[in-house]
C-alpha cells in the first residue's frame, strides 16, 4: 500500500503519540504535553535521518559505486535477425552497433560467426576478428578473439602455424593469467600432431 507521504507522516505521529502517551500512564509518569509531542517528533524525523546517514555511510561498504559498473549492450535487433535466418540485415545492424559502441568486439565476433556458419565468407570473417582483437583491450575480450581466430586458422584454413601465432600472442600478453595454461594446452596439442 502506497500512501502520501503527509498521511504516512500523520499516521506515524498518531500511532507515536498514543503509545507515548499509553506507556506515560501505565508507568504513571505525569510529563508537559510538549515532551510528549517532542519524542513524537523525535520518533518521526529521527528514525528516518538515522536510516539515511546510516545507508550514506554504509551504502558504500555493500554496493560499488556507479562508476564502477559498465553498462553492456546485448544487440538483440541484430540478433534477432540472425535468429530468424535474416543474416544479411543482422550483419547490417552489427554494423551499426558497431558505430555506435566502437569500442565492444562482440558485435564483430557476431559477423565474424555469420560469416563464417552462414554466408561462408572465411577471409571477411577472419579480418572481421582480426579488427576485433585490434580493438580488444581487456584480457577477456583479447582472449576470446586469439581463440576464435586460431579456430578459424585451424577449421577453415587449416593452418597450424597460424593457429599457434594467435595462441602464442595470449602467451607473451598474459604470461601468468589461468588463460596462459589454455593457450599452451591448445598448443601442446596442436604440435604434437
């Protein structure tokens, strides 16, 4: 139940008052009418003030500050497309995706897939991750894009050298990262076949 605030405020003070005034008589304490009403306005602006400063110095221990959240676009129109087998508009509104968050490389690993499952187009889709991993700054991002490619090297080229190269360049980025022990698992098989 959503209430006005005014009446909310009405509310608490009746409420305050009488069971101020209830206790008062059980306890036979006779007090000035304004202590009682001093102790209901006490109850009415304290407790809510003390929520506030309480969440304003604890807020921050709980819950990261906004600026440290990043906001994701998920493409749903250009997926939806692909969904429903519309790859050439899919690819046309990643595209615009891409212009408009010039800085995510989902949309291109999107076209790159489309490319490559789709339109069979295996050249404009390994360039499609080669500008992904170009624009690739975090380790995630960078990582995702080295494997895609050494997949596409392998499957559609079937280039190992190639495949190592991208996989080797994770190596020299993060030497130390759990995604090194990845990259050189895939190479330890590749080179021993």
């Amino acid at each position: 139940m959503n209430l006005p605030l005014w009446l909310r405020v009405t509310l608490r003070f009746v409420v305050c008052a009488v069971v101020t005034l209830a206790l008062l008589r059980w306890l036979g304490v006779q007090l000035p009418g304004f202590i009682l009403i001093g102790l209901a306005w006490a109850y009415i602006l304290g407790i809510p003030a003390v929520r506030w400063f309480a969440g304003l110095l604890a807020g921050g221990l709980y819950a990261p500050a906004d600026d440290q959240f990043r906001v994701r676009p998920e493409f749903s129109i250009a997926e939806g497309h692909a969904a429903v087998g519309r790859y050439r508009e899919a690819v046309e509104q990643f595209r615009r995706d891409i212009e408009r968050y010039p800085k995510e490389v989902t949309p291109h690993v999107r076209i790159a897939e489309i490319q490559f499952d789709r339109t069979g187009e295996i050249d404009a889709g390994i360039a499609e991750l080669e500008a992904a991993l170009g624009k690739a700054t975090g380790e995630d991002a960078f990582v995702l894009v080295a494997h895609r490619l050494a997949d596409a090297h392998l499957q559609h080229r079937h280039d190992k050298a190639a495949a190592v190269a991208y996989l080797d360049e994770i190596l020299r980025r993060y030497p130390h990262s759990k995604h090194a022990l990845g990259a050189r698992h895939r190479i330890q098989q590749l080179t021993e076949r």
